[in-house]
C-alpha cells in the first residue's frame, strides 16, 4: 500500500458502515451517526462513538443479558473488551483495524455487504 492510500484509509468515515468478525461471524458491529451497535457472539450491545479522523473512542456501550455457553462468554467479552480499548481505526474497503493507544492491533473486522 502506498503512502496516499495509508492516508486516505484512516480518514474515512465510519458512518454507515458495517463489519463482522472474520474468525467470528456472530460478532458484528455497525456504526450509524454516532451510534454503534452489533452483536458480541452471544448478546447484542449498543452505544455511541466519536470518531475524529483516524481516532475512534467508543462509549457507554450497554448489552443485553442473555447466557450462552461459556466459551461463546470468554469470546464475547474479548470482543467488548478490544472495542472498549480502541484508540485508533485503520479503514480500507475491505478492513477495520482497531488499535491500542500505543498503537497496537487489537484486531482486524471484515467489511460486511448489506444488503
């Protein structure tokens, strides 16, 4: 990838996008105008996000409260874990890299189609 596509990736818009888990594809997560909701692999979760260029702080993310097996519960809470430590985004057509603040990959989410 060259340096102008690295650039144009991060300052992409989250709004209006979708993404799905590649080793997961029960974990999902979609962003509206400040609003970001999916599913963590067993409950669904909402709650809202700023996003300023390549940075991404999502907030007071809430869950509904059903119980799965117990390994389906170790996955989801990894997955609300890393997105409650996202610092920063990288977004390509097809990716989303979430990172740490140190700059560290959390994880890496598929675009999903809609439609």
């Amino acid at each position: 990838m060259g340096i102008l596509e690295t650039v144009m990736a991060v300052l992409v818009s989250l709004t209006g996008t979708s993404w799905v888990a590649p080793h997961n594809t029960h974990q999902t997560i979609e962003f509206k105008t400040s609003q970001v909701s999916g599913n963590a692999g067993c409950n669904r979760f909402f709650g809202t996000y700023k996003q300023t260029e390549n940075t991404l702080k999502i907030n007071s993310l809430a869950t509904t409260r059903m119980a799965c097996q117990p390994d389906v519960m170790k996955h989801e809470l990894q997955f609300l874990t890393t997105l409650n430590k996202t610092s920063t985004v990288e977004v390509t057509d097809a990716t989303l890299t979430l990172k740490d603040a140190k700059g560290a990959v959390l994880t890496v989410l598929a675009r999903k189609n809609v439609g």
